[in-house]
C-alpha cells in the first residue's frame, strides 16, 4: 500500500523490521537500510538501472534478503514544493512496484538530499571517482534517515 504520509506509513509498519529508502534516478537507484529499530539508515548499494523488470528483481531481491519491512522513495519535488515530471516518474514507479510487493510504500522529500550527502562525502575526504560511486546510495540514506527521524519525533510527540 502506497501512503503519501509518514503517519499513516508508520501506523501500517510491522514491528522490528528494517526498513529501505530509494533513491531513484534515470540512471540508478541508491539503496540503504535502517537498522530494526529504525534509528539509523545505512547506505547499501547502488543498483544500475535497466528495465522495470529487472531493477524491480534485484529490489525485490534486496528486500527479501534484509527481511524489510517498509520503503521509503524519495519524492524530488521542485524547490517551490511544486511536483514536476521526476515526481510522476516516481510515483508511477511505486504504483508499478506496489503490485509485485505487499509491504507499505511512503514518499519522503528528497529536496537537497544529493547536495548533502555530496558535502558529507567531500567532507570525508572521497576522491570525485569514488563520490561518483557512492552518491546514490549515500543520499538514499539521507532521505531514509529524515524518514526515520521523524516517525521516531512523530512516536515520542
């Protein structure tokens, strides 16, 4: 099931599951994980992109083998908030993965999400060829763990 916020994701969320961020792109999807008591997003591996079917094999793959539980897709809304074709693109992307996997599936705002996880990479010391690598799956992991953060505000509120 697809939910456009948080709070109804975290209600639908089976107990002591990890959880996925994506972050997808024309080219690549980023991947990380969160550990079972969702504090902390890991960044996992960068899946190159081919077709649905087989980028969506290799997610499902994924999923299976960390026994996850939710996923969280990176929304890339316009900086005015607005949502442009990448937003379609994404959405469409969860409806089409929705009808090969059961588990609950919530957007995340990843406005700047590269931008940071580019600055945490320069600011540890990452050669450009080795950024070039790691970016996807490191800005995966920023939009999980603003996820995280705030399904862990949203229980202790």
């Amino acid at each position: 099931m697809i939910h456009d916020d948080i709070e109804s994701f975290a209600a639908a969320l089976a107990p002591m599951r990890p959880l996925a961020g994506l972050d997808l792109g024309t080219k690549t999807i980023g991947v990380a994980i969160s550990d079972r008591l969702h504090g902390v997003a890991t960044p996992q591996e960068t899946v190159k992109r081919k077709k649905f079917t087989l980028d969506a094999n290799r997610l499902l793959a994924i999923l299976k083998d960390r026994e996850v539980g939710g996923i969280v897709l990176g929304l890339p809304r316009n900086m005015d908030g607005s949502e442009g074709p990448r937003c379609q693109s994404t959405r469409a992307f969860a409806r089409n993965f929705a009808q090969l996997w059961d588990g609950p599936i919530a957007f995340w705002d990843e406005r700047l999400s590269t931008v940071a996880a580019e600055r945490a990479l320069i600011e540890a010391d990452t050669s450009r060829a080795k950024r070039a690598e790691l970016i996807d799956h490191v800005a995966a992991s920023f939009i999980l763990q603003g996820a995280l953060d705030r399904m862990h505000h949203l229980k202790n509120a």
